[in-house]
C-alpha cells in the first residue's frame, strides 16, 4: 500500500445529529443528517485528517415518554428497544464509521449537563421567571410541549405542538397555539402560572451575531440567511428547565439555596438544552474509552468542527448551541461548518409512521444493498430544498446510471482485459488528457466535500465514469486485444488509471463497491487518497500491482421493476 503523507492535517470533529429513540427510523434520516456526515468522515480520514465522528440516541424529551405511555411502560424500556436497534443498524446494516454512538441516559452526560448549567448560572446567563405552561385540568398537571398539540398561528398546521411546528418550521412560545388539547385526553388545556430556569438570550446576542457573521458566509445561503432572520428578530429568553419528571435533573445539590426554584426536584432540564450538550460529552466519553485527548478536538482553536442534521434542527444549531458554549466556557471550540439539509419526503409526503408513510432504513437496505441506497440517497439529497423519494425513480436511476454508467464501465473492461497479469501495465505513459481527467477530478471531489456539497460530489464520480466509457468506445478496447499488444497495453493502462481514480473517489460514498474495486485488482489502497499533486505518482506505482487471474465480479446489479409501478 502507497504511505500517504497528509500536508495540512487537521483535527476535524464531526457532530451528527442525535436521533430520538422512540421509533424505527427511516431514510428521510440516512439522507438529512446519518449519510452525509459518513461521507464526510470517510473522506476526512482518506485525506489524512485526523476526525473524531461522534453522536447517540437521545434518550429525554416527550417523544420518548409519548411512546412509553402508548403502551404502558416505563421510558427506560422503549430506550432499550430502540437504542440497541440502532447501534445494530448503524454498526452492522450501514456500517457507518462513528467513533463513539452513545446515548443521553449516561452517568457521563447528565454530568456535563449539569456542570454546562452550573456554568451558564454562575456566569450570569441564567435567571429564574415565572411563565405560563399548559395545564390540563383532566390530567391534573402541567403538559410538556409534545403533550399539547393545535394549530400553528404561522402556517394554520393542524398538529402543531406546542413548541415547535414541524411543517412551517417555526418556534413557538406557550400560548402561541390555537385550538390547544391534551395529546393524552383530547381535552382542551389552559395556561397556567410555574416557575422556570431561562438562558437570558438578549445577553449573548451580540457575541453570538458575531460568529455567525463570522462564520455563517461559509454555510449554504439559506442556512444562513435564515439564521440572520431569527437574530435579526432578537433572540428571546428561553426556557431550560420543564415540569417532567424524565430527563436529565437539575442538579440542586450544587446550586445556592436563594437560586433553587419551588418543586426543582419534580422538575427536568429541556431536551432542547441538553441535546446537543451531547456532541461535548460523547467526545470526554470517547477520551475515557479510548484514551485519547478531546481537548485537542475541542480546546485547540487549529481544530475544525463540522455538524450534520436536518432543518428542524437549524436554531438550535446555528445559535442555541454556540451561545451555549459562549456563555459556559469561551476557551470551547464554536462550530465552523454547519451542513443543515432539508426534508426528505415519500412521493411528495411528510414521512409519518401513524400514516403509513415511511420506508424503514433497515428493510430498504437488507433488500437493495448498502451502496445502492448510498447512491440514489445521495442523487436526491435535500441540500438546499425538500426532494421525494420515488421507487420507480430509485429503480430507473439504479439501472440506468449505477449499473449502465458507472459499473458497467468497470466491469467491460475488467472483463475484456481477463485475466491480467502482474507488471502488464508497469513503465507505461499516462496520457497527458487523462493525467488532467485525473487530477481535475480529485481536485474537484475534495473542493466539493469539503463544502459538503454530496451531490455535486457524486456527479463528478459519473462524469469520470461517463468519460471512461466514452474513451472505452472509441478506441474498441474489444478490437484491439487481438491486434498490436503494446497499442493495447497502452490504452488498456489509461482506463485502469480511470478505474483505479474511481475506486479512490468512490470510498467515502459507496465504501463496499471502492473496496470490491481493489479487491478484485488484488492491491490495497482504497481507504487512503493519493497527496495532491501526487494523484500521478500514486496511481502509476499501483498500476504495477495490478493483477487478477479470476473472472471479474459485476460491482451493481439491476433492479427488477415490478409490474405495478412501471406505468407510474
């Protein structure tokens, strides 16, 4: 294997969203936030960069105390499904490359929690206010925001709850609903008079438009612009603690007793606030576990930080969580990156499992395989605006440009070349034409995913592949393996330049399909880049590794189209 020497390492922490464990989850998830940040880290670590990819199951919050109550049970139970489920799916379905999955409901979170609240309080960030909240007379107590639902006042949603409106996207504040019942009775609920811990927002606002305006100009437009919206507004104090008796507690024990509020100890600290408090406690976790250094990710200011989740997730990303950090400790790295998708949708449907409509990311990738789904997940991605899955797309795009273009491309020639021996292509020219394919193409591919742009990314992988099947045509390859061995030979070398280029560039997307590549070439290679600037030099000592004696294995298979979808 070529030693690849990295100029410019850098330490590269890569946060994914935590995903709530209260049900199965569905490819609207692998394309938002799962996808994305696995290509991110595999590319990272294939250029040298030192990347910490870390994320858990969140473990707090009404989703999960919904579910719990649906079927008479403590919440700890649902956890235990739904958490053992994923770390399954994410390790042995999707293989996607964490350093560390946690969960929220650890001894090591619930620390950092509290100390980052202890922080923010002793720092003058926090204050105590009297608020209304939704109190259902028939239950008897106040309702968390996913216990009350009815129409948002932005958008006229029927199902909004209380906190947040899933369709319009819009944060609301208690009272902000019309028409508000209890999820649990169906019974109207009112407004009623409890005491709370805020994050005095107005405080940070300043610092926190400064690093936006900082950093934000890197992020997509619409990510930032709609950052500027909210600032521009102002950013209002907000609630951090809830009446619930699930999540994360607050930690009385270490406050002054002028500062503890009536019923603390029946009270929990907002999901909201200590959700993404994960992305620092997995990383302390991760340095017990390991033995490594989280401060180096997260104290040394040379470190780069890169997040991955969906648009509902945007404010508390954009602003919640470095305002966190700011207000807890300035010496903390602030996010550089924030690579915020839109919605994936069903055939033009919000994904709901109560409606049916969703596709488990389990069952399309047991039937399909891992790298298909990769592919056409990555082909429609919501970078910058909501798109749908269609199985008759998905099917169509599969055989016509996984299979057709780009291995069928690999295989032709694989295949016409069969068998190949070792040193056949050693000592011979590169042409200057696909010398300038090659290095454009890495060059391209590390511009494009270090923006985080997948799609742009996948389509300079078909555009090499589309013009190695162009090359392959013209000169048939077929026709000239019975005539002038060394006029075959050197043609023959220029395409396994492009298959090898390919391999290469293929590892962060579609790492088994990369990994079949070489295997079959019988070299390794494909978990590591060429330097740039040496994509040449690397290629060609490869070349002469180069051989196989068994035939080749085709890399996609199509797809046979039911019956009833093909006229949809």
């Amino acid at each position: 294997m070529v030693k690849i020497i990295a100029k410019n390492k850098e330490k590269r922490f890569i946060g994914v969203a935590w995903p709530y464990v209260n049900g199965d989850l569905h490819i609207g998830h692998l394309a938002g936030y799962l996808l994305p940040a696995d290509i991110f880290a595999r590319y990272s670590r294939a250029t040298g960069h030192d990347a910490l990819m870390v994320s858990g199951s969140d473990c707090f919050g009404t989703p999960i105390t919904i579910e719990a109550d649906k079927r008479e049970v403590s919440p700890k139970v649902i956890i235990k499904e739904y958490h053992t489920k994923d770390v399954y799916l994410f390790k042995n379905i999707l293989n996607l490359s964490y350093d560390l999955y946690t969960k929220t409901a650890t001894r090591n979170h619930i620390k950092v929690v509290q100390d980052i609240f202890i922080g923010l309080l002793k720092n003058g960030f926090i204050f105590i206010d009297t608020t209304k909240q939704y109190y259902s007379s028939k239950d008897n107590k106040f309702l968390p925001d996913r216990y009350v639902e009815g129409v948002c006042k932005n958008c006229d949603f029927l199902g909004a709850r209380s906190d947040q409106c899933d369709h319009c996207g819009k944060v609301l504040e208690q009272g902000d609903l019309e028409n508000p019942v209890s999820k649990l009775t169906g019974s109207p609920v009112e407004l009623k008079d409890t005491q709370h811990y805020f994050i005095d927002w107005p405080k940070l606002q300043k610092n926190v438009e400064t690093y936006v305006k900082k950093a934000g100009p890197s992020w997509k437009k619409w990510v930032y612009s709609e950052t500027l919206g909210w600032l521009k507004q102002g950013i209002k104090p907000r609630a951090i603690s809830r009446d619930l008796d699930w999540g994360v507690p607050l930690p009385i024990d270490r406050m002054p007793k002028n500062l503890i509020i009536k019923g603390a100890e029946h009270k929990r600290l907002y999901v909201w606030f200590d959700a993404v408090i994960g992305y620092l406690s997995a990383s302390i976790l991760w340095s017990k576990k390991t033995g490594g250094d989280w401060k180096k990710f997260w104290k040394d200011k040379s470190a780069k930080h890169y997040y991955f989740m969906g648009k509902d997730n945007l404010i508390f990303h954009t602003i919640f969580w470095p305002g966190q950090i700011m207000g807890y400790d300035d010496t903390l790295k602030l996010p550089d990156f924030l690579s915020i998708n839109m919605f994936l949708n069903l055939n033009g449907k919000q994904f709901s499992k109560s409606r049916g409509v969703t596709i488990p990311i389990k069952d399309i990738v047991e039937k399909f395989g891992n790298d298909p789904v990769r592919f056409y997940l990555t082909l429609i991605m919501p970078e910058t605006k909501d798109s749908s899955f269609n199985w008759n797309d998905f099917y169509e795009k599969n055989n016509e440009i996984l299979v057709n273009n780009l291995g069928n491309f690999v295989h032709r020639v694989l295949s016409i070349s069969f068998p190949l021996k070792k040193g056949l292509l050693e000592n011979i020219e590169i042409r200057s034409e696909i010398q300038e394919m090659v290095v454009k193409s890495f060059k391209s591919s590390k511009t494009q995913l270090d923006r985080c742009e997948f799609k742009n990314f996948l389509d300079t992988i078909l555009t090499l592949s589309s013009y190695g099947n162009q090359y392959l045509n013209e000169i048939r390859l077929w026709e000239l393996k019975n005539g002038d061995q060394n006029i075959f030979k050197q043609n023959l070398t220029q395409l396994y330049v492009l298959i090898l280029t390919l391999g290469f560039l293929m590892y962060p997307l579609m790492p088994d399909s990369a990994s079949n590549v070489f295997k079959m070439l019988n070299i390794d290679g494909e978990n590591k880049w060429p330097e740039t600037a040496g994509e040449i030099d690397t290629i060609n000592k490869l070349l002469g590794k180069i051989h196989f004696n068994r035939k080749p294995k085709v890399l996609f298979r199509k797809i046979d189209i039911p019956i009833s979808t093909k006229s949809e």
